[in-house]
C-alpha cells in the first residue's frame, strides 16, 4: 500500500439507498477445460496432474484458455448491478494528496508526494532557498502505467540518484542514474537485476548491486533463477565494465546483499538462502580487497545496524527468538566475544535504527507499535507516545540527526507523517492527512480468540459505527498467515468503501507470521503448516459466534501464501464461507519449487522431492485435493505477467475446480494482463480489483449493491 493522507467529509451522512436484487443470471460457461490424463509417482503415490498443459504460459492452447476464462468472468462481473457505485466510492476515497517523510542526502531534502490518483508518487528534491521541483516522475516512463519504480536510492552526497523499475509487475528490474542537479540521465543501464537494492560507495562514485545471469530460453518469465551475483557498477561506464565483487558457483540458492559499514572501508555482504529468515554475513575489506566470513553457518538472523570503531552492530535472533541487539568485533567474531547491548524483552522487534547516535526500536505489543529510545550502550532513554493503536513504518533519519520521521497508521487511520525532537522527547505532526471520510465514525477493535490447539490468537475487526450483531453483517477475513511476515494495522482507503456498505473487515494474525517472533512463524511453517489453516478457521468460528457474521455472509480473501490459504480454505472448510477468494496463490504445493523463484520458498513449505516433507504437502495441497463436491462461490485471481507465482498455480486450480463444482455458485478466474504479483500496479487497475472484489462478495451474500454511496 503507498503512502496515504485522505480528507475530511462526514461518512455519517453516507447512506445505502436505492437498492435493488443481485440476482444474476450466470452466463454460459467456458467450454470444459480439456483434460490431458498425467500419472506420476512420486515416492510411491500416483499423483494425477491433468491440466499440467496450463504451465505452458506461452502456448497457443493455454492463450485461447485464458482468452475464455477472461471472457467468462468479466461476464459474469459486468452483470452486477450498481457495481461503478463501488468504483465511484473507492475513487472517491483514494484521491488525496500524500506526502511521505522527508529524508536528507547531502544539502538536499527528498521526499514523495501523491496528488490523489496518479499511479506512483512523484520523488521531489528540495534545496535550500529553493521551491521543491520533481526529480523523479515515474509515471512518464510509460503511457498505461505499467513500468513502475521499484527502488531509489539517493548517493551520500545527494548528488546522484539511482533507480530501479520494473514492467508489468516483474521482479525483473532495470536499473538507471539520474544527475540531481540537472536530471540528466547517464547512459548505462543495468540488466538482469533481481531482488537487489543499489548500496553507494561513500565518495558516490558508484553502487554495489546484485542479479542473475540472463535466463536462456524462450521464457524468460518461467525459467528458474540460480548464481545471484554481486557487482559494483562505476558511474559513466556501461554495465559489461563492472566489478565482480563476490560469487560462489558452489552455491546456486545463496542470494547476496550489501550495506556499507560507517567508516566506508567494509563491505557487509548478507548472504540469504532462500525466504529462510536467517542469513550468513561476508565482509569485504574495501582498502585490502580481502574477503572474510564474518557469520559462517545459518542459524540465526543478523540486519547490520551500525558501527562503533571495530565493533559491529547488528539486530539477531541468536539465542533470542524475539530478537536482540549484540556488537560483534569484526576480527572476533565468536558467539562468545560478543556483547550484548540490549537483551530480549518480551515483545519482538520489527524494526531498529540507529538515529541522533541512539537506538530506534519499534517493537510488536500484541501486533500493535510499541517504539523506544535507547543509548548505543542499551540504556533506556524515552518511551515515544504515538498517535494510537497502529503501525509505525519509514523510519526516516540519519546517523547525526536531531530529528525522526515516522509513518503512523491503523486500520481506520489514514497514514500521516510524525516527527520526534530527540532533545524535547516530543512527537509531532508533520503532515496530518485531509480525509474524504470522518475516521471518528469508524471502529477498529482487537479482539483475541482461541485456535484447534488452544492457542491464542490476536484478531483486527474493523467496521462502521452502530453495527448490529446480529450475524447478517457482510464480513471479509482477509489473512496471510507465513514467511515471518507480520499483519501488522495498515490504512487502505478501498476497506473504507467495504465498511461504507455496511462490511467488517476482520484481519487475524495467524501463526506462520513474524507477529510473536521466532516461535509464532516456526509454528505455522514445514509440517507445521495445518495451524495456520485451522488459525484462520478458528476466527470464522469466532466471527459466526459472537454474532457478527454468519457462513452465508462470510467472504474469504488472501494473496500470495495468503492465496494458498484461500485454496486450503475450499478443500477443507468451505462450508465456513459464502465465497472464496485465491489471489495470486501458490496451489500447486507439488511443482511450484520448479517455477521461477520458488525454490527459494523450500524454508518455508518443504519440497514434495523430499520424501518426508512430500506427504505433508500433498495431504494440503489445494489442487491435488480438490474433490466433487459443491463449493462457495470463488473467484480466482491472477495475472499474466506474475513472475513470482507463476499464473498456471491459478489455471490450474480453475480448471480443476470448474470440473467438480457440483453445486450452482459460480467459479470464475480473473486474469489481468499486463499485470504481475501486485507491486507497481496503476492506480485505475487497483480500484478495478477491490470493486470486483467487494462486488462478487456482495453479489455472493445476496446483498444488493446501492444505487448511491
């Protein structure tokens, strides 16, 4: 979600009039999906695969598919009445101005501003004396929007800025520099990058950066991608002329970052594996050009924060599930020379930085901010008091700074930008955003619940004020629910539109996140994957018996894993829910290792070419374990260009599902084009998305759509 600030305009005076029936007539199906019998064993199990042909993305006979289905469910949409109120609405909603906190590079001031609806907002410098001016109008670089800024990062000296952008929603990037002064472009690009940011030197003279090799073959979108590389490109030469700065052929899934220490003399090079959230760490003596391990072997986590002379700081969850911050000397680099300069405390951390020469944490209270102020010697300093129950993101401040810049949200709060005076111990609105609704009329309560195994789970339920429980109120449960990533309360002007017609919008913080640390994402990853499923039953459970919704009214929405999720949801419980929605999900539990990316997801799932994780997989796998019976209503969505969970997951899952429906909801797939997993899509095909969302759940429940909002 972008950066938001939206206005005030009295939603108390919204109301639902005009309605009619959602009565629709479904529209003739697709023709039967063609089924190509496929038996393999696999560790002495016969696995049926008979719409394996759909991994074909380029093939003439998966294109005219996908032309049907695409046919099929815009029909089936287009017929929902009143459905452009609801576009109507969230556009409403969306179009404010947003500016995000300001950063200093050199003499110069940065900062993003959004006029409303423009797809990207536009990075502006400011320097002093002068007005403010765009450096950086990413929605130029294309006429339908769909090349988008994927990363930008500023030189020291706030001289040069070098960005990334991506095409369709590609994790392919292109990388380019930009002179501040004068904003001429220099004519290298850089090719081939992939999960890699530019670190400058310290004299600004070039980046440090990572990709892969060209994948050969005539997709490039499907190929596996191994041999991460890393490189240091000078400005003003082409890209053939840069440095290979550390590789290791013996290791095809190691991926690599870089953070320049303070001194600007080591190189920290982070070597990950895979989405497994521990990581090794290489230096680099940039004077000598030696290169050393510093963290050898993979059994913990370390995020380099800082340095004090030769001592190394770094957050770690060594010995520390919650996390903690140690100093590690950079020629000692034994467990037992370290020194521990704040313990693990009771709440985990999500973020630190080292700003004003202090300690920045911002801990998880029960999923919600908590930020501290702490000397670089651990000493407690100052409790920050923050504008509510919410999210803190973006920090924004440098090493010698008097000043922090944060993002604060919540799930009825639109982002605005705060300030902390370290000398006055005081926050203070930076930017307070003008909304187009009134957040007083709007209720976000957390609410904690009870799992199969009787863990106790936290769960957001946000709504309109004076809601009935009286179990008919349209809810959508959206989770995720892995890969260490924490739900934490984040604004979305488009949930504003689903409570303005009459929805909850309920967020449980299932296991497999990052919300409790360590022990809360291991217990909902590898064979531990069931608790995460029975997590988000549970809280369907908990919302159907305290009467704020019931099964006939209950939407199911998740992306990613999240989509995953939602597959699990219709194979095993889908008596919970009315409709279900998969976006962008990895269904296919069994290949999807073999695709792109995936590999690198094995931390997290397990392999079915393993033997003992294969059955575990299998026994959940969404399209492996699709049988005749009638479901909820389900749409699901992906897109064409999706490089990182490949669309046939979703193809697949379709056809199969389409094939065993056996009662009257509808199973449609909404497949964009031009569009990939969900990062860098323009703003008109995001308002798009949730009005077909909040419209096919509606029209699921029953609930008739208004003539007016």
């Amino acid at each position: 979600m972008k950066r938001s600030t939206l206005a005030l305009f009295g939603a108390a005076s919204i109301a639902l009039i005009g309605c009619q029936s959602t009565s629709i007539s479904t529209p003739p199906p697709p023709p039967a999906s063609k089924v190509v019998p496929l038996v393999e064993q696999i560790h002495g199990e016969a696995v049926s695969d008979p719409y394996r042909y759909l991994e074909q993305l380029d093939s003439s006979e998966t294109q005219a598919w996908v032309a049907a289905q695409q046919a099929y469910g815009d029909n089936y949409l287009a017929q929902i009445p009143n459905r452009e109120v609801v576009t109507e609405r969230i556009t409403e909603l969306w179009n404010y101005e947003r500016v995000s906190a300001p950063f200093q590079r050199g003499d110069r001031t940065f900062y993003y501003a959004n006029d409303g609806l423009q797809s990207q907002s536009v990075l502006y410098v400011e320097e002093e004396g002068q007005a403010a001016r765009v450096l950086l109008d990413p929605n130029t670089l294309s006429e339908d929007g769909t090349v988008a800024l994927s990363g930008a990062v500023v030189s020291p000296d706030g001289n040069w800025l070098a960005y990334g952008t991506s095409q369709s929603g590609s994790d392919w990037q292109q990388w380019q520099f930009l002179n501040v002064a004068n904003g001429a472009l220099l004519p290298e690009r850089l090719e081939w990058v992939k999960f890699s940011r530019a670190e400058w030197a310290e004299d600004s003279s070039g980046v440090w950066y990572a990709r892969y090799d060209e994948p050969t073959g005539e997709n490039k979108m499907e190929a596996v991608n191994y041999y991460h590389k890393l490189y240091f490109h000078q400005l003003d030469t082409p890209q053939s002329k840069d440095t290979l700065v550390y590789e290791r052929p013996d290791q095809k899934e190691w991926g690599f970052g870089a953070k320049l220490a303070d001194d600007g003399k080591l190189l920290l090079i982070t070597i990950s594996q895979g989405t497994d959230r521990r990581n090794r760490v290489a230096m680099k003596d940039l004077t000598s050009g030696d290169t050393r391990m510093l963290i050898a072997d993979l059994y913990a986590s370390f995020n380099y924060l800082g340095s004090e002379g030769d001592w190394l700081l770094f957050e770690t969850d060594a010995d520390a599930p919650r996390g903690r911050i140690v100093a590690i000397h950079k020629d000692k680099p034994e467990p037992s020379q370290w020194r521990e300069i704040i313990p693990q405390q009771a709440e985990p951390i999500d973020q630190v930085k080292i700003v004003n020469n202090r300690l920045v944490m911002v801990k998880l209270k029960d999923v919600l901010a908590d930020v501290s102020v702490y000397s670089l010697q651990g000493q407690l300093e100052h409790n920050l008091v923050l504008p509510g129950a919410g999210r803190v993101i973006g920090l924004q401040g440098r090493r010698t700074d008097s000043t922090l810049f944060f993002d604060f949200n919540s799930y009825i709060q639109p982002t605005a930008v705060y300030r902390y005076d370290f000398d006055r111990n005081q926050v203070t609105p930076h930017r307070l955003p003008e909304v187009a609704f009134n957040p007083a009329d709007y209720v976000s309560e957390q609410v904690f619940y009870t799992s199969k195994d009787g863990t106790r789970v936290p769960m957001m339920i946000s709504y309109k004020k004076g809601l009935k429980l009286d179990g008919n109120n349209p809810t959508l449960l959206y989770a995720y629910g892995g890969f260490n990533i924490s739900l934490t309360p984040r604004f979305s002007p488009a949930n504003i539109a689903w409570m303005d017609l009459g929805g909850i919008y309920a967020v449980p913080n299932l296991r497999g996140g990052g919300e409790y640390g360590q022990a809360w994402h291991y217990g909902g990853r590898l064979e531990q994957k069931q608790n995460v499923f029975d997590d988000y039953y549970a809280a369907a459970e908990y919302l159907i018996d305290n009467n704020y919704t019931r099964p006939e009214k209950m939407g199911a929405y998740g992306r990613s894993n999240g989509g995953l999720l939602m597959g699990a949801a219709l194979t095993q419980r889908p008596e919970l829910f009315a409709a279900v929605l998969p976006a962008v999900g990895v269904l296919d539990m069994l290949r999807y290792q073999k695709f792109t990316i995936g590999w690198a997801w094995v931390p997290e799932y397990g392999s079915a070419d393993n033997p003992e994780q294969f059955p575990y997989l299998l026994a959940y796998s969404p399209y492996h374990n699709l049988t005749e019976r009638a479901f909820p209503a389900t749409m699901v969505m992906t897109a064409d260009h999706d490089d990182r969970v490949v669309p046939s997951h979703s193809f697949k899952f379709t056809a199969a599902m389409q094939a065993v429906q056996q009662g009257d909801k509808p199973v449609i797939a909404r497949i964009e084009s031009k569009a990939g997993h969900g990062a860098g899509k323009p703003t008109a095909m995001r308002i798009a998305e949730y009005r077909d969302i909040f419209a096919f759940l509606m029209a699921s429940f029953d609930e008739p759509l208004p003539k007016q909002l």
